[in-house]
C-alpha cells in the first residue's frame, strides 16, 4: 500500500463490538492518537441501562487507566470513585470466631470502589459523537483477506460493515468468541450465585450501623461456604452490599440472572450472626430480590482469529470468579495494551503481527488471573482446607493477598510489547496461537 510521510493512503476501519468500559477506554485511545481512522463501538443494547453495581479497581487498573489516557483516570474522580482506606479489611463471617478482624490486605495505593453506570458515562463524554452505535446486535462475522477491508460484520438488522481489525469486546457470551473457538469454549455455570445492591449511605447505616460505616474501606467477610462485602461509591454517599455463595449446588436455571426466594437468602444467612442480620435488612427490604449465578470460561487456547485480524478483550477472552475482583482491572489492562500496539500500526498489513503481539503478552497474564481466581474462590469461601475460617491463617496470607494482580509493570509491558511489535512486523509467527 502506498503511503505518504507514515500516513496511510486509505482510512483504516476498527470495529470494537460490545459498548463497555474497555471498550470506551480502547476508542477514547485510538481516536484520540489516529484521529483519521473510523472507530466504530456496535453494542447490542438499545441503550445502556443501569446495572445497580460498583466495580473495584486496584493500583494496577488506575495506573492502566493514567497510562492510555491522564483524562481516563480523571473519569475515575469524575464518576464519584471512592478510595478504600484504610485498606480492604478481611472479618471472619461465621463460626467459633464469627465477627473477628483478621486484618487489612496491603496494598501500593488504595483501592477505588466506582459505581458502573456513573464510570460509563464519565468515559461516554470522552469518545466523539458517532462512535459509539447502540442497538446493533452482531450475528455472523466473515473473513476475506483478498478484500479491501477483510472482516466483514452482519448484524441482527441486516446491515453489513466491513473492517479492518475487529475487536471483541462483548461480554462472556461473545459472538466474537464464539467465531474464534466454537461451542466448546463457552462459558459454563458454576455451583455458586451472588446477590448485590446498592443502597444510599443513611441506609446503611440504619442496618450496619454509623460505626461500621464511617470507615470509607472495602470489608470482605469470609464464611462457610459464603462471603460477604460491603464498600462505598458515589463520593462516599451509597454503599454496595454483595452476599455470594460457592457451592450450592449446580445452577438449575436457563437464564443467569433471575429473581429469587428471598425465604432461601434468609436460610443462606443464618449462621452469620450479627453482618447476616444486617446483611437480610438491606435485601429483603428490596420488592424483589435477584441472584446472578457463577459463570466463566474454561482455558483459552487463543484470543485470535487465524488471520489474526481478530482478536479477544475482556470477559469476551477469559472470564474468570469475582473472588479477587480483577475482572474490570484486567478488561482495562486489556485496552491498554491494545491500544500501544494498535497505536504502532502504519499500515493494514501491521495489524496481524500487533494482535499477535497483543495475544502473546495478554493471554498469560489474564490465565494467571483466572487461576488466583479460582483460589481466592475457595479460600474466601471457607472452602480452602488448609485454611477454613481460621482467623491466623487468614491473617498469614494477608501480606500476599492480590498480588499477583499488583505485581505488574505496565509500562515495562508496553516497551516489551513495542519491541515485539517491531521484531515481527510483517511476521506470522509473533506470539504464535498456541
């Protein structure tokens, strides 16, 4: 392709399909260093609705965050996050020890609890008008490499675009995904469910008490079977309470959120003393209670296309248990580095070895994650053997709890990354699909 001063000759077209955080992070990026390309988001949703809950976003997605963009942290402030100090402070939940401060988990710099909706839409106001396209439902996708723009998106409208790059952003039960693997890496129900709300701050405090709720810090609570949270949003005025389960048995439902007996949370809570009384104050206030069940991935072999003009982010590329609340921080972690080596890109012909290289760095990080996960699941459930719900050995844990998610070095990560891109720029065989 002709080009003239490192400026392609013709528009490069990314598609990012799934209209959530990492995807307004990756647009605000890209649009923001390569103003001349057609960015376009297609989320399947007629409109973004309030999802009622807040997301945890530790030293590494903040700094992920200040590295894409300075204005991306700012969102963060904007949006009404709410810094988690002293730390996150880790209760036993029940038995002989029910209601003990085991302690605080360490961490580089505090943890900030934001309320979903109000992130999106601080991040909404930093991608230009017409990127972001609600409503559009992606139903086939196709692949011609002798084509102009060689990935080409059918819609549940009929309509048709054709790109150069696609990006799968679309949550755990990804079209993209499903393209790229097939039916035997969908995601599967676990033995387990949450429930969570967020309720305003006066309220709270009517059921924890104001001592409990004067410190602005996110406690976990780990029980038999259960672990229970609680932490603070919107500038300290609300709080979120979560009460999840993980090992109730196989999921009996079709659908993954459904309304539940609100007779069964109060069995669920009743060996939890004085935080499951509380905890049943908030819930059974609510006119209807809901349960969202586990869900994940199994391995991911790739987040790739074989022409590597595709590629996985987010939910869509491993999904993993909540139990270290990493999924929004590593989503993120996702659009950073998307967004370096995407932003290396000089030609069509780069974008193979780029999402090459985007795989080869992403794809281990995000398998460690989910495998800390898949730990954290049982020890903050009581289910670890080697732990239970034993308050001293909880506590000889504390100093390493979470990091394997803080001992990252991003912008050590991006130099390896613009390396990488460099050494096989035009190659096939750059962080190979394994």
């Amino acid at each position: 392709m002709l080009k003239q001063a490192g400026r392609m000759e013709k528009t490069l077209r990314i598609a990012i399909a799934g209209g959530g955080i990492a995807s307004l992070c990756l647009a605000h990026s890209l649009t923001t260093q390569h103003p001349d390309w057609s960015i376009q988001i297609y989320e399947a949703s007629p409109q973004i609705r309030d999802e009622g809950a807040a997301i945890g976003l530790a030293t590494n997605a903040q700094e992920a965050l200040k590295l894409i963009s300075p204005s991306l942290r700012e969102a963060l402030d904007e949006a009404g996050g709410v810094e988690c100090v002293p730390a996150v402070r880790i209760m036993v939940g029940t038995g002989k020890d029910s209601g003990v401060c085991v302690g605080d988990v360490p961490q580089p710099t505090p943890q900030i609890t934001v309320h979903r909706t109000a992130f999106w839409n601080a991040l909404r106001k930093r991608i230009p008008d017409g990127v972001l396209q609600l409503g559009k439902r992606l139903a086939s996708i196709s692949t011609d490499l002798d084509a102009e723009h060689p990935v080409t998106l059918t819609f549940s409208d009929s309509t048709t675009t054709s790109v150069d790059a696609l990006i799968g952003c679309d949550g755990i039960n990804s079209t993209v995904r499903q393209h790229i693997l097939g039916p035997d890496y969908a995601p599967f129900y676990t033995s387990g469910y949450n429930h969570r709300v967020v309720v305003p701050l006066a309220e709270a405090e009517e059921a924890f008490g104001k001592e409990y709720c004067s410190l602005r810090t996110q406690y976990g609570w780990i029980g038999d079977g259960g672990f229970l949270l609680t932490d603070h949003c919107d500038e300290g005025r609300s709080m979120q309470v979560i009460a999840g389960w993980s090992d109730k048995g196989p999921w009996p439902y079709e659908a993954p959120f459904v309304e539940w007996d609100k007779e069964r949370l109060k069995r669920d809570l009743e060996d939890w003393g004085d935080i499951g009384k509380a905890m049943l104050k908030i819930f059974l206030s609510r006119p209807t209670l809901h349960a969202a069940a586990g869900r994940t991935h199994p391995h991911t072999p790739t987040y790739l296309s074989p022409s590597a003009h595709i590629a996985l982010a987010g939910d869509a590329a491993q999904s993993f248990p909540p139990f270290l609340g990493a999924g929004a921080g590593q989503a993120i972690e996702d659009a950073l580095l998307l967004s370096t080596v995407l932003g290396l890109v000089t030609s069509p012909s780069d974008i193979p070895s780029a999402l090459r290289v985007y795989d080869s760095i992403r794809r281990p990080r995000r398998a460690a994650i989910a495998a800390a996960s898949m730990k954290a699941a049982r020890l903050m459930t009581g289910r670890d053997p080697e732990v239970g719900v034993d308050p001293e050995r909880i506590r000889g844990l504390l100093p390493v709890w979470k990091k394997e998610i803080f001992g990252v070095d991003l912008e050590g990560v991006q130099r390896e990354a613009r390396g990488l891109f460099e050494k096989g720029r035009g190659k096939s065989d750059v962080g190979g699909e394994s």
